[in-house]
C-alpha cells in the first residue's frame, strides 16, 4: 500500500516571512551590546497568517492541546526540518514582528507547520 501524502494548497502560503533569530552579542567597548535589535533571517517561507480570536472564549489556541493560551496569532507554513523553530526566533511578517512561542507539527505528518505567535511590540513604538 502506498503511502498518501496530503500537501497543503499553495494559494494559502500568500505572505513571504522571515523567521529571525537575535543578532550575536558585539561588545561596545563600554560594557553594552552594539547589536542590540539586530535580528539574522535564517528562514524565509511563504505563510498564511490568521488570528485566534474566534467568538466569545474561543480561541484557536485551545484547538492545539491547549498548549499556548496566550498566543493571538497563528501562521502556517509548510513542514521543513532545515532550521529547528523555538522561542528565541521571531516572524517578521509585512513588518510586524511576532514572537514564536512554539512550532506545531500538525497531526506528526511533516507536511503543515502551525506556529503560535504573539505580535512582538517594543516599548514606545505604535
């Protein structure tokens, strides 16, 4: 019996991404960090961004195991094993930066990759 292999529709992924890990630490001289906000692109898939807000107490976060109830975004990508996703990394999307809080590998099939965000908003910006 062959194996079936459901590949996601690529109309979805309709929004180039870029998943961004902090630059390294460079000394000032002065005991601060030169590279302070600076980010290094070590992924760029194509995504489709959705919120999680569905209704009155319902959320989309509660559909993945109740893992990550904070989480106000969510974005799909397509599964690839090149780069291993954590909570250091952010998604820059359309310039707003969203925190990863988590990478879901939806239904262990290493065909959709869900990720649970929280738009990331530095003090005094917006």
């Amino acid at each position: 019996m062959a194996r079936i292999v459901q590949t996601p529709d690529a109309g979805n992924y309709n929004r180039p991404a870029q998943i961004q890990i902090p630059a390294p630490r460079v000394d000032d001289g002065q005991g601060g960090n030169s590279a302070a906000g600076d980010w290094n692109t070590v992924r760029s898939p194509m995504v489709h961004v959705f919120n999680g807000k569905f209704g009155r107490g319902l959320s989309r976060a509660y559909q993945y195991g109740q893992l990550y109830p904070t989480a106000s975004d969510w974005a799909e990508m397509r599964y690839a094993n090149d780069v291993e996703i954590d909570g250091t990394m952010t998604l820059l999307v359309d310039g707003d930066r969203f925190q990863i809080l988590g990478a879901i590998d939806q239904d262990r099939m290493h065909v959709i990759t869900v990720l649970a965000l929280v738009l990331y908003q530095a003090k005094g910006s917006k």
